[in-house]
C-alpha cells in the first residue's frame, strides 16, 4: 500500500502537534511506501526555517518518501 501525505500532516507529524492516536496511525502508514507532491517538499521544508540538525532529520525523513513531480497537466491546471 501507498500513502500520499500532504504537506500539513508532514509539518504536523514532523513537529509532534499530533495526538497519540493520530500520530501512531501516520507512523503505521509510513512503515510502508509514502508519496508526496514536489511541492509539498518544497512547502515542508521551506515551512520553518530548521536548525542545522532538524534539517538533517528533514532531509532523512524524506529520503523515504518517493516525490510526485509536477506534469504538464497538472501544471496547467487541466
């Protein structure tokens, strides 16, 4: 199975403002394949401006997410 995040729930997760319960299901999820969009990459990372070491864990954490790229249709909004 493969799950597609947006870029809330990566900034959510990743900054532990989660509950438990909603935590535990996302990290289930992502023990499996997890996509995202090129421009949830660039949100996520440009959301906070991370410390040397939290933008180590940024970049490790998604390392394991297979990126979406834009098409020319979706870039075209069609």
């Amino acid at each position: 199975m493969n799950y597609l995040f947006d870029t809330n729930i990566l900034i959510y997760y990743f900054n532990g403002s989660l509950s438990e319960d909603v935590k535990k299901n996302i990290s289930e999820m992502l023990e499996h394949n997890f996509s995202i969009s090129v421009i949830s990459k660039m949100e996520f990372l440009g959301f906070n401006k991370f410390t040397t070491q939290e933008r180590v864990q940024a970049d490790r954490f998604l390392s394991f997410a297979k990126i979406i790229p834009l098409e020319d249709s979706i870039e075209n909004n069609q």
